[in-house]
C-alpha cells in the first residue's frame, strides 16, 4: 500500500524536483544553504542503480540550470553497495566527474553501521581523486569513531558530524544521550581544530550553544563552520543562526521514496508523531 504524501509532507519537501524548487528557493532567500537529497535506499538490482546514478546526474545538472544553491547529498546503497563494491566505486566516480565539472560538491550520507568501513573506504578514495568535491558523514554514537574522526581529520576531509540515526547494538554504540553529547562535543572539537570548514549537523540546543560558545573561546571564525538541520524542523533555529551570521545549510530529502526517511524522523522523536498526526486532522 502506498501512503499517502501528505504524512511525509512536513519532512520531506515534494515528491518531484519540480516542487521542491520553490521550497529551496525561499530557504535560499533567506541566506540559507541546502543540500537536496533524492530519497531511496538499498537498491538491489544494477537496473535501478544505474537509474539512480542518472537521476543524480540529471539532479546536479537542474540543480545548476535552476540557479539554486544546494550540494547533494547520497547514499552508497542507492548507487550499489550491497550489488558489489567496486561497482559501486564506478558510479560513485561516475557521478563525481560530473559534480567536478559542474563545480559542485556530493556528500555521501553515513548509514548503518554494516556500511561504515566501506563508506569510509570509498570516500577515502574518492577524496583523493576529487579532493573538494566530495565529503563525508560521521556518527558520534559509535564506538569506533574516536579513530575514524582522527584519521579524517588528519586527511582534512571534508566531514558533517551528526549523532547517528541508525538502531545500532551496545557493542557498536552509545546508548546514552548523555554519553552521545559528550562524544558529539569531543569530535566536533577535533573537527573545528584540525579541519577547514566542518558541518555540525544536529537540532540539540545544548550542542549548537557549545559549538558556538567554543568558537568564540578559540577564535574560531563564523566563517569556518556550519550548522546543519533537517527540513521541517527547527527552521526558525536556522534563520536565528543565519541572522547571527552562522553559516546554515538544511537537508532537503525530496522524491516518492519517502518511507524509510520519515519512518526514521517518527521513531527519533515523539514530537514527530504528534506533528503527522496533526496534519490527517487538518485540511
Ligand atoms: C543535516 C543532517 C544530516 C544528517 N545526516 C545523517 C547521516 O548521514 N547519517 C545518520 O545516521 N544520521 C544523520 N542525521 C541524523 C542524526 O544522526 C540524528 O539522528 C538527528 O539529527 C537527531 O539528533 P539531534 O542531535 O538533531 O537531536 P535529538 O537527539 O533528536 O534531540 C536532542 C534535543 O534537541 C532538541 N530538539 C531536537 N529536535 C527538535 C525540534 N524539532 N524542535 C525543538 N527542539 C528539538 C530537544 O531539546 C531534544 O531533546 C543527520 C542530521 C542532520 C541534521
């Protein structure tokens, strides 16, 4: 059965490019930048991948003729992962030498954790072939990112922190949010020192206040980082931050594979559930 747009309405910004544009393009006026990211996850037959590296291209392509300013971001399960890895390495590449022409730039979302070490991997390479055009996603909750952060760091890649969005199992990460903030803050640090333009992705005040509170500490400019937020939530925060003269950049998902997307938004946050189930009583 397929749900009805309407419930994802509040998360995700259209099921086509065609109306997302004008939602882009208020936040653009507002000194905001965005990220657009084309839903869909884990596909399992080379058809549909090479479709998807397609629609990516086409997506870089409108993005350019549109006059927006938005990146993209990906997910390597959507470009073949879980097919073959270094099939995977093609299209990654495929898509990245037209990011490269059109200087644009292409993170690559982090997933769940059975992905970690080949995201990192194939982001490595691909930061070495494409350098700025490309970056990459670290989740404070796992264990193994104290290494991983430090390793990336030192490339000075290109990295937006967030806490993780993925159940994962105590073996593999933190369960607590105290512990979670904690390791958030530790990496963010490493990141605003050692790396030149770090992406603190989170909605938690007491993170946003500490990052900002630790730039000014450390005469860390504004001009060297940015927040990040999801669409649908907190824009208000963002415009604040925008008006302080904060570099912002919300995430913008948007096509008709929106399930798994706002499945995951209900299940970080009560709030969520409320706010969808407002929107079946509301015309
Ligand atoms: C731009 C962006 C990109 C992301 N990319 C990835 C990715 O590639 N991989 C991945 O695993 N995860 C990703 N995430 C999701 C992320 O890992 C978290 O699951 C998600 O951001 C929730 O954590 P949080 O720190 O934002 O706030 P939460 O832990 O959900 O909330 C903490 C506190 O923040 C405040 N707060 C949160 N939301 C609101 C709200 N709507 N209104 C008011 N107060 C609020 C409340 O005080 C709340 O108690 C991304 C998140 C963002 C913002």
């Amino acid at each position: 059965m397929k749900l009805p747009f309407i419930l994802a309405k509040r998360f995700v910004a259209g099921e086509s490019f065609q109306e997302t544009i004008p939602k882009v393009e208020q936040l653009n006026q507002k000194d905001i930048h965005i990220t657009l990211d084309l839903l869909g996850e884990n596909v399992d037959d080379r058809e549909m991948a090479d479709d998807t590296v397609a629609s990516y291209i086409k997506l870089l392509k409108n993005i350019s003729s549109a006059g927006l300013d938005s990146t993209i971001s990906i997910k390597l399960t959507m470009l073949g992962l879980d097919i073959d890895e270094s099939y995977c390495r093609d299209n990654l590449f495929k898509l990245l030498d037209v990011a490269r022409e059109h200087n644009q730039f292409v993170r690559i979302d982090m997933e769940g954790s059975d992905y970690t070490q080949q995201t990192i991997d194939l982001f490595k390479e691909a930061f070495r072939e494409y350098g700025k055009h490309v970056g990459i996603v670290i989740q404070a909750y796992l264990h193994r990112t104290k290494d991983d952060i430090a390793e990336l760091a030192d490339l000075g890649a290109d990295v937006r922190l967030c806490k993780g969005a993925y159940n994962e199992p105590e073996h593999i990460a933190l369960q607590n949010m105290a512990a979670i903030r904690q390791a958030f803050k530790e990496y963010a640090k490493v990141l605003l020192e050692k790396t030149s333009y770090p992406r603190i992705a989170t909605h938690d005040d007491e993170l946003v206040d500490w990052v900002k509170k630790y730039a000014s500490e450390h005469q860390v400019d504004q001009s060297r980082f940015e927040f990040q937020m999801l669409y649908g939530l907190r824009q208000n925060t963002m415009e604040e931050l925008a008006d302080q003269g904060y570099n912002t950049r919300i995430y913008v998902p948007f096509g008709t594979m929106w399930f798994p997307y706002f499945k995951r938004r209900l299940m970080e946050r009560k709030e969520n559930i409320w706010f969808v189930l407002s929107t079946l009583f509301k015309k």
